[in-house]
C-alpha cells in the first residue's frame, strides 16, 4: 500500500527485484543435499494429498512432532495403517511385516 508524503505525493517502496529461476532451483539443490534428494522430494509432492498432510504435521508443536519421528522411526520394518476410534480420534498402529497377508 502506498503511503502518503507530507506533500501529498505517494511515495512507492523499492521491490528488490524477483530472483531468476534458475537461481531457486540452485538455491534448492545446494539445501537438498543433491540431485537425488531434489528429485525424490518433487517426485514425492507429486502424491495426491501429501503436501496436505505434510503441513498438518509441520503446524504441529516441535515436541509432538519429535514424538512422531520417534515413533515412526521404531517402526521403520513395521506396515503402518491409521484407524478411527468411535469418539472420531485417530490411531496410527503398526503391524510386523511378514510373508503372510493379513489385508482380511
């Protein structure tokens, strides 16, 4: 919004000028950690519905999201599903992953 002088004349900021593209996809790449990195975070934007779910868990507090990761990284060999309890919460539970199909 422009902002009136003493004069009556509007006085307009300077906007520093847009960075090109090619200096944001390098700026991604450097804080990626590489080619491969970038491309599996692209690659994985690309699932219906997983940048919703990435912004709920990034507006969750710091400790409950260490909780998460936490738990998600003791169940690294474990399938991991999510139920609904009657009074509406969510579970996320994990089963051992075996040779036999418990999907009945």
């Amino acid at each position: 919004m422009q902002q009136p002088s003493p004069n009556g004349l509007h006085i307009v900021a300077d906007d520093p000028p847009a960075p090109h593209p090619i200096d944001i996809i390098c700026d991604m790449l450097r804080e990626s950690e590489g080619l491969p990195r970038l491309m599996e975070t692209f690659y994985l934007a690309q699932e219906p519905g997983l940048l919703e779910i990435m912004r709920a868990l990034i507006s969750l507090p710091e400790d409950e999201r260490f909780r998460l990761l936490q738990y998600l990284s003791r169940c690294r060999d474990q399938h991991i599903y999510v139920r609904e309890m009657p009074g509406g919460a969510l579970v996320i539970d994990t089963v051992e992953r075996s040779g036999i199909d418990e999907s009945d």
